[in-house]
C-alpha cells in the first residue's frame, strides 16, 4: 500500500509543472477542416477567455493550493522516509518471514510427506480396521442371534428355576414336617425296638419256661397218669392221685399222725371241695391233718403249708387254746362242711393220706 501512495504522489507532478497541455490540444482543432470550425471557433474564444480568467483565479488559488501542497509534500516527504525506513524493515522481516515460511514449507512438505505415509498406513489400517469391523459385525450379528437364543433359553430357564424354587421350598417344608415325623417316629421307633428287645428277651425266657414247663407238665402228666392208674394197697381207698387210710382204732391227734407216718403218708390235707366231700363221705369222725397249736387261731397243714379255704361247721372252730386240731364231724347233714377244733388229746379215729 505504501508504494502506491508514493507513486499516486509522483504521478501529479507533471499535470502540476504542464498545466496549459489541454489548451495546446484544443489550439490544434481549428486546423480540421469542417462547416462548424467558425461557431467551435467563437465559443472556443469565449471558452479561451473564461478559461483565461479561471486559469487565473485558479492559478491564484493554486499559488496557495501549492504552498499547502508543498508543506503537504515535505510531510509526505518525511512520510516517505519513515515509511521507507518502515518498507526497508518490513522487507527485512519479509526476507526473514520468506525464510521461516520456506523453512516451514519444508517442514510442512517433511510432515505432509510423513502424513502421507501415516495416512497410507491409516488407510490401511482402516481398510484392515473395516474388514475386522466387517467380520466383528458379522460375529456381532451372530453373538446377537445367539444372545437373543441364549437369553430365550434364560427367561426360559429363570422361570423353571423359579418354579423349581417354589417346588424346592414347598419339598423343604413338607422335608422339615417329614424329618419332624421321622425324628418322632424314630423316637418311638427305638423305644419300640428297646421294649421289643426287653420283650424279645422276655419271650425267649417265657419260651425257655413254657419249654421247661411243657416238659414238667408232660413229667407230670405221665406222673399224674402213673398215679391216676397205680392201684392203692389193700384196705386204701383211691381218690384222684391219692390213697386213703381210715384207722380201725382211735388215738390222739399225735399218736394218730406217727400211725400215719409209719405207713408212709400223713393225716389227710384236704385241698379241695370234692376231696373234702369224699372225706366227708367216708362216714367216720375223724383226725384231719389241721392244727393251731403252734400259733392259737393260725391253721396250717402238717406239710406246713397255710390253711387258706376251709370247711368249718358253723359256729367252729370255738375252742380256743383248749381245741388245737381239727377234725372231721359228720353229725350235721351238709354233705361238705364238717370241720370242728377238738383237744388234740382227745382220742379219735384218723384218716391217713399217701401219693401213689
Ligand atoms: C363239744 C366239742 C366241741 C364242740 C361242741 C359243739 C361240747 O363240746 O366237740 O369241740 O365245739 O361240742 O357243740
Ligand atoms: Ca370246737
């Protein structure tokens, strides 16, 4: 721009120094020859005088124009300078930026060219990027369909598991309720097996006894038979298993019981109602086997076993210390009862008994 100032500037010189250069123009038209050159002729005379006084007043204000334009031009002249000095320094950073931008161009040209090879390598990374995003896609599509598959088989899944938990919490209940009954169960269960070994062991003893008993029962039957069958001596009387004496004389409790004795039996025991029937029946007052004697109103048997039934006449036994053994009286008419308690001293007929 400051260039073209300063030559806009030395471009008015000459229209300055030549100001008559157009009327030297105009002089020049009156040598065509033409209808019109004598009226171009007046108005250019009249034209020349006016343009006279103009040129006059306009040199006049020239004259001042110039003086203005004079110290115009020493200020422009100083403009000049300083902007010659300023044009002369721009052109030194111009030379200097020129330099930096062909350094930079290079550095530019150096780092577009290493771009290049890095875009190339891009590009093909991105090529290889694509195919691998390409095949990522495809697998992607393909993990999608099978995620989508997976997550079917998921939901699927989720709601047997749910079912099963609820089958699984309903099991574990009735599995509690189940172990509680099986705990119970078991209890009494191993109760049962204790008492049904203790049972076990019971029965095996009452086996054992009902063994050993069979046994004794068969003993004893055959002994029952035998003395069911066996005959009894001469003058004896049978009654069941046993044989019967009735003395032909009469003695003392005692005396009648040693008589007894020396024939291998005792006074009778009567042990129950049909024997002492039969007792009853044989027609004699009689020596039983009963006495008191050792603890007054206690009766045992001479075997010394307990009287525990009895077949007292009523009113007996009456006698206190004084009528210590029983004996058989058969005046009353009750076909079994007949006991009465008589001094021992007393002498009556006995009836001896014997097994067999
Ligand atoms: C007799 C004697 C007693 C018996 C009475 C019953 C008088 O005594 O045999 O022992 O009790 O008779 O009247
Ligand atoms: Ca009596």
């Amino acid at each position: 721009m400051m260039p073209m100032d300063i030559d806009d500037t030395q471009s008015n010189k000459p229209r300055t120094e030549n100001p008559v250069g157009d009327t030297v123009s105009e002089v020049q038209c009156w040598k065509r020859p033409s209808g019109v050159a004598v009226i171009c002729l007046g108005l250019l005379c009249g034209l020349l005088l006016a343009g006279i006084i103009g040129l006059f007043v306009y040199s006049r204000d020239q004259q001042a124009r110039y003086s203005i334009l004079g110290n115009e031009k020493d200020q422009f002249q100083s403009e000049e300078d300083h902007l010659q000095t300023h044009f002369s320094t721009l052109s030194k950073d111009r030379d200097l930026l020129h330099t930096k931008c062909k350094t930079l161009k290079d550095e530019l040209q150096t780092n577009y060219d290493n771009l290049t090879k890095e875009r190339d390598q891009l590009q093909k990374s991105y090529d290889k990027l694509n195919e691998e995003r390409d095949q990522l896609q495809t697998s992607y599509n393909t993990l999608t369909k099978r995620r989508d598959q997976l997550q079917t088989s998921y939901n699927t899944l989720a709601k047997e598991k749910d079912e099963l938990q609820t089958s699984y919490n309903t099991l574990a209940k009735e599995k509690d309720h189940l172990q509680t009954s099986y705990n119970t169960v078991t209890d009494e269960r191993d109760q049962l097996q204790t008492i049904y070994n203790s049972l076990t062991k019971i029965k095996n003893q009452l086996q054992t006894s009902y063994n050993n008993l069979t046994k004794e029962r068969d003993l004893l039957q055959t002994s029952y038979n035998n003395l069911i069958n066996q005959k009894c001596p001469k003058n004896w009387k049978k009654f069941g298993c046993s044989c019967y004496y009735i003395s032909s004389v009469k003695n003392t409790w005692n005396a009648g019981r040693q008589d007894c004795l020396n024939r291998r039996a005792d006074l009778v025991i009567i042990n129950s109602r049909e024997e002492q029937a039969f007792i009853k029946a044989l027609g004699h007052r009689s020596w039983i086997g009963l006495t008191d004697r050792d603890v007054d109103g206690t009766w045992r048997w001479v075997d010394g076993t307990p009287m525990t039934t009895s077949y007292w006449i009523n009113g007996e036994p009456n006698g206190g210390k004084k009528e210590n053994c029983g004996e058989n009286k058969i005046s009353n008419d009750d076909p079994v009862m007949a006991w009465n308690d008589q001094p021992c001293d007393h002498e009556n007929y006995f009836i001896c008994e014997r097994f067999g």
